[in-house]
C-alpha cells in the first residue's frame, strides 16, 4: 500500500449520480520530510524533490459515503486529504505521472481520508504548499504591465481541447495578452494531443483566471511562456501549482493579483476579483474592450467562473462572451450576461471530453438569453472582433513558427 497526500483540485457531479474528483497528489514520504523543515519554499529548492502526479476518479454517490471519512461535506475543492492506493480493489482511479502523459496507470483506492484544516497538520500542509510567502504585487506594477501592451483589434479562442486558452491581439492575430494557458489534461489530455507552439512576439503577459491546470498546463510544454509575466489570483493551491509559481518567482515574474482590489482597469479592458469561493469561482475574470469606430466590442471571459460571483457584469451588455465553465452547467446560477443584438458566443472544450462539456442545459441558457452565434474550439482556433465579416489574417507570427493560425471567425 502506497500513501499520499492529495489536494482535491477538481469536483464536479457529471450526472446526479456520479462524481468526477482529480487530486494533486504526492508521497507522503517526501511531503513529510517538507513538512518537518517548513523552509521556504518559493526560494528555496526543496520541493522540486517531491513528485507529483494527477489522480482522477469516478465515484458513485453511494460509494463516497463507504470512504471513512467522506461525505458531501468533506469533499470540497481546495481540501488537503491523505490517499492510499493498492494494486488491487474495488474503487479504482487513474494516476497520471506527468501532465504530458494520457496514458494513466490503473491504481485502487483503498482509504481517502479527509485532513481537517484545523488540525496541526491540516495547517501545516495548507500553509507550506501555499503562495503564503509572496507578496500581493501593487496595483501599479499590474497596471504598468497591463498598459504596456497595444491597443488589441481581436479576441482569440484557441483549440487546446479540454482546457482554457484565450488572447487579445493585434489586426494580425499576434497575441498581446494571454487570458489563461491551459489545456486538456489527466483523461482528457488526449483532446488536446496537437500542442500548440505560441507565440510571444509581443512578448504578450498571461493572465491567469485561477489555478486548475486545464488552464495553465500549456505552461508545461512550452517554456518560453516561463519568461513573461504572469498576474495570478492568490488561491490555495497543490505541489505541482507551488512548482509552477516557484519557477515563475524565481525568473520575477510572479505577479500575485491584490486581493483587497475588486477591479484592475486598464487601457483594453478591466480584470475583475471574482467573489466565489470554490477555486472555479474565487480567480479573475477579463472583459476586453476593443474601441471600433465610436462604439467598443466588449467581451467577457469569465474563466470557470458562475456569472453570478462575477462583479460589475449585471448591468453591462457584451458583443462577446466565452461561455464560463467550458460550458459546464451550474444549475443554480441562471443568470446569463446580457447580449447586444450583434454577438459571439464561444465554447471551449474537447471533442468527447469525460464532462460531457458543454452540457445542454448551459447551451439552452445562453441561447435563451440571446446569445445565438455560437462557436466551437473543436473546429480550430477562433476569432471575435468588431469585424465579424473581416478576412482572417495569416500567420500570426509574421512567418514565425507558431501553430496559433486562426480558422474561424
Ligand atoms: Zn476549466
Ligand atoms: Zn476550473
């Protein structure tokens, strides 16, 4: 029997009966030695000694309550757990051993059980793997980077199958701000097999809407993304996400999002602090405005965040919105932003991804709430702007090599 340490990253009830769960896990072993020496781990190298795996399962409602220690209640996003895994069993998960990898290992889960976080452990282990001891950066170090880039002409949606990538660019397409960089991962990583080459011309900074790595795994195969800045929202995070920040601090471009801020504006748009409290719900939203003419093309991406824990967006009307969640639904959240008369609604998700994204229910909504110009990531890269009818320009890169070529508008 193998024992970890798991941090709940992922839940979703997928039908009324069934639950996906994906846990950030490692040995406990080597977190235990981590945790005895509770240096700091942003600067110094001690966790780059602990591995890290993904671990995805799904678990009947019915068989949560037979885990010792888990209930409805316990099983929240964010959680610190202790997993132990066997050979054999009945509850089986998938465990993944790098994020690049889509081919898992069958594991059985013998015992979850839940580390309450008042406990001496359940503090320790939340505030050693945590962006703790960095800073908030200041709203003036946000807003320079942000009013450094050009003023954007289009939004783009990239296919990155599961997962979440979007940018403002310039009339070519070349990006001039990353709004998350992620992906398909764990079961879905097969949706995103194609990786994408980006591009950094502008040397664009990324935004990211909150920490699940279906929005930043991207990170992982193209490194160059490491070299530019990041504005990240302070949430309670895993080993392999404190790894990431590791590598982003250490090059100094870590920028920890102001969390006493409710909103960032700057010269194409605004960054919002979104109020839930799920990690989905907890990050940053983007509206980008695009001036055109005497009127602006404004758009809304939310991230996987429920609309209603988006501040501001109540009153506002957009051209563009990418739909929260990748289309996932959120039975109780009903409210759908409002839409001008000329719009764009894009949903990005994987052919066949394990969700089931986009569900019916979240496309009836949008579509009842007018939002009837629909495209899909799963037929290539996509563009919005105030030209709908305009050509779409080539090679974003200006003949470079990046993959980021636009296929519908
Ligand atoms: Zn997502
Ligand atoms: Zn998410």
């Amino acid at each position: 029997m193998e024992s970890f340490y798991g941090f709940l990253e992922e839940f979703e009830l997928r039908d009324s009966e069934e639950y996906f769960i994906r846990f950030d896990i490692s040995p406990s072993k080597q977190l235990n030695v981590i945790l005895e020496n509770q240096r700091n781990l942003i600067v110094e190298n001690d966790i780059e000694a602990v591995s890290s795996f993904l671990l995805e399962l799904k678990l009947n409602k019915s068989k949560l309550k037979e885990f010792s220690t888990l209930s409805e209640r316990t099983v929240r996003e964010g959680q610190w757990y202790r997993i132990y895994l066997e050979e054999e069993g009945e509850v089986s998960a998938i465990q993944y051993q790098s994020l690049d990898n889509n081919e898992g290992i069958q594991k059985f889960i013998s015992k979850i059980e839940f580390i309450d976080g008042r406990t001496s452990l359940g503090k320790k282990i939340s505030s050693v793997i945590s962006l703790d001891k960095i800073k908030d950066s200041s709203e003036k170090s946000i807003t320079e980077i942000l009013n450094n880039i050009k003023l954007p002409s289009l939004i783009t949606v990239y296919n990155v199958g599961q997962g979440g990538c979007n940018a403002i660019c310039d009339s070519l397409g070349v990006p001039l701000l990353y709004f998350d960089f992620g992906g398909g991962i764990g079961q879905n990583s097969y949706t995103y097999s194609n990786k994408h080459k980006f591009c950094f011309t502008e040397s664009p900074p990324i935004i990211l809407s909150h920490w699940d790595k279906d929005h930043w795994v991207s990170a992982e195969f193209d490194n160059i993304s490491l070299d530019t800045n990041w504005i990240v929202p302070r949430q309670k995070i895993g080993v392999s996400h404190l790894k990431l920040a590791r590598k982003l601090f250490m090059r100094g471009n870590l920028y920890i999002y102001p969390s006493h801020l409710t909103s960032i504006p700057f010269n194409a748009g605004m960054l919002i602090k979104n109020i839930g409290k799920s990690i989905n719900d907890s990050g940053i939203s983007l509206i980008s405005r695009i001036k055109f003419k005497n009127d602006y093309f404004t758009t809304l991406l939310p991230g996987d965040c429920k609309y209603k824990n988006i501040p501001y967006i109540n009153k506002m009307k957009f051209n563009g919105l990418i739909a929260t969640h990748h289309g996932g639904h959120y039975t109780r959240d009903v409210k759908i932003p409002l839409a001008r008369r000329s719009n764009r609604i894009v949903y990005s998700y994987g052919l066949n991804n394990t969700f089931n994204h986009p569900r019916n229910h979240s496309i009836r909504k949008h579509l009842n709430a007018y939002w009837n110009n629909r495209l899909d990531t799963t037929n290539g890269n996509i563009m919005l702007g105030p030209k709908f009818k305009t050509k779409i320009p080539t090679q974003p890169c200006r003949n470079r090599s990046c993959t980021l070529q636009i296929k519908q508008n």
